[in-house]
C-alpha cells in the first residue's frame, strides 16, 4: 500500500465504530512523504534555515503576522493585569531571548475555596471566556485567529488537558476537532461518556505554529514557555470553575505545566499525581497515538483512562 493509501486506509479506520481499540486492527501511519522541494526557492535557501531569529528570511519563510513570542513582554501579566514591556533586541536586530517567568500553580486545594454551585458555572465560565478573549486579543493573528476557550459541561466531573489548538480548532473555535480530537471522542465514547459530560481544555487558548522553512506551509508546534505563562492562568480559573473530579492531561506540556514535573510522560503516564488535591492522570496524548498506533500504546491508554473510570465510580468495560 502507498503511503497516500495507508493514511486512507487510517482515517477511514478512525472513523468507524471499531476505533479505539473496539476491535483490534494494528495499524502504523506511515510517515509523510519528505516535503516536495520548492522550485520557486532557490536550493540554498531551502537548506538553510534562517540563521538568526529577526534576520532577513526569504520569501517563503515570512510568517504574515509575528510569532506571539515577539510580541510578548518580558513579565507575564496575570489575568486582569495590563499589557506591559516590549520585545527587545541587541545590536545586530537580532532578538534577546527573554527569561520566561512561569507563574506559579495557584496554591491550595480546589475543595478548599468558596463552594460554587453547579448552576452558576455556565455564567462564571462565560464571563471568564469573555475576559480571556480580552486579554488574548492583542495576540490574534493571521496564525491564531480566535481564542479556543474550551468546550463541555461546565460542571463536568472529568476533564481533558491538552496542548493548544490545532488548525482545525484555530478554525472553528472549538477545541479537539480535528483528527486527535476524533480519536480523543472515541476515548471518551469507549469510556461509557460523551463530549457533552466532560469538559475538554488546553494549556494555550491560541494556535501555535511557525511556517516551515522548506515549503513556507504553516506547522503547528508545541507551545513556548513565554506563550504557557501567558495563557496559563486562564486555565486555572477555568479548573477553578468546573472543579472537575478527575483531570486527565494529554501529552507531555499539559503534564508539565499543571503538575510542574520534570519527568516525561513515558515514565509518568499511567500514575496517580493531583493538581491543587484533583487526582489527575496523565496520559498520551492521541496525536501521538495516531503517530504510534500499536497495540502496545493503545492499551497503555486504554489502561489509563480504565483507571479513570474507577476513580469516578463508572464500571471499566474490557474494551481497549
Ligand atoms: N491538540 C490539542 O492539544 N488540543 C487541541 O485542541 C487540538 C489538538
């Protein structure tokens, strides 16, 4: 099978009943073809990436706003806070990388602030939805184009974590849409529940993405350190609202940045840890899934999110 016909052969796989392991059919997407040189660029220029961040890049490469990071001020405002400081450069033009002050998790246990009623958390969501799209204004671009909030029930029991938006999110608002997001439904679908019952987050509310040196296409990446601390305490305000039971992080930067680990998510998924007294589970998150579908990865998944269940009181299944 061609490499175009086994990612056919994928996405109509992922879109059937038996996906997330129902049944099991082992399957590994190949890698994509290397991209199709340019022939508008000179070969030279295709090699080479830029060799300074703010130096003359060629046409292909402009990004057609600035990355977020070049605009982002040295200090971090916390929500509410205003914008202040500016991006700053030496001598040549060439930007300083600017030490990146995360802020802290908030201290204390969620249980442990002022009771807010079920009913009141769509309103409070809203208008903390409100207030991040102000915030976050001055950082849409022709990259990230809207603020991907979040989406569920506001006084959801489970929770998912992920990275940032995708294209498919920058597009419709709406976080895990795209492929990861087809899979992550089918997880939560094998788990017994709906994208309805839980509430699904991200670690950043705005795509992030560079253009790619060799065909100038958009890709997305993960999030800066400078666009987490910008982003983050949005998140937890949010936790703050749905005081979820169980939170479940996917992949590597949500871990991280709700748990302050410096261990990776292969050595850590699959254990108990807690955010702010919330027993969160990390676990992979379904883009790599997609990348590495093994038999192997998926129970490991599938065993997390098992784990899960239990700790909500919901009866494991034996799917996987
Ligand atoms: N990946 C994420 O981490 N979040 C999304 O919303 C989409 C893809």
């Amino acid at each position: 099978m061609d490499t175009q016909a086994a990612h056919y052969a994928g996405r109509l796989w992922l879109q059937t009943d038996a996906a997330f392991g129902v049944r099991e059919v082992p399957l590994v997407l190949p890698k994509p073809a290397a991209p199709v040189p340019n022939k508008n660029i000179a070969r030279k220029e295709q090699i080479a990436a830029p060799a300074a961040r703010g130096a003359p890049r060629p046409a292909a490469y402009v990004p057609r706003t600035p990355k977020m990071d070049d605009r982002l001020p040295r200090e971090v405002p916390s929500p509410g806070a205003a914008r202040t400081g500016s991006p700053t450069a030496n001598r040549q033009g060439v930007d300083i990388p600017r030490p990146v002050k995360l802020p802290p998790i908030p201290d204390g246990h969620l249980e442990a602030l002022a009771p807010i009623n079920d009913a009141d958390k769509p309103r409070l969501l809203a208008e903390l939805q409100q207030e991040t799209a102000t915030a976050l204004e001055p950082y849409i671009s022709d990259i990230a184009t809207q603020v991907v909030f979040g989406s569920g029930n506001p006084a959801a029991k489970l929770m998912f974590i992920g990275e940032g938006p995708g294209v498919e999110e920058d597009k419709t608002g709406v976080p895990f849409v795209g492929r990861s997001g087809q899979l992550l439904d089918k997880m939560i679908v094998a788990m017994g529940l709906s994208r309805q019952t839980v509430y699904i987050g991200n670690v950043v509310k705005l795509r992030a993405a560079d253009p790619d040196p060799d065909s100038g296409r958009l890709r997305d990446r993960p999030p800066t350190p400078a666009e987490v601390a910008l982003n983050i305490p949005w998140l937890h305000k949010q936790i703050e609202i749905i005081r979820p039971q169980v939170i479940v992080t996917l992949g590597a930067p949500a871990l991280k940045y709700l748990t302050g680990t410096a261990e990776g998510i292969s050595r850590l998924r699959g254990t108990w840890m807690t955010y702010r007294g919330v027993p969160l589970m990390p676990t992979y998150h379904p883009s790599f899934l997609l990348r590495a579908y093994t038999p192997e990865n998926r129970a490991k998944v599938w065993g997390d999110l098992q784990q899960v269940m239990t700790k909500l009181g919901l009866k494991p299944t034996t799917q996987k």
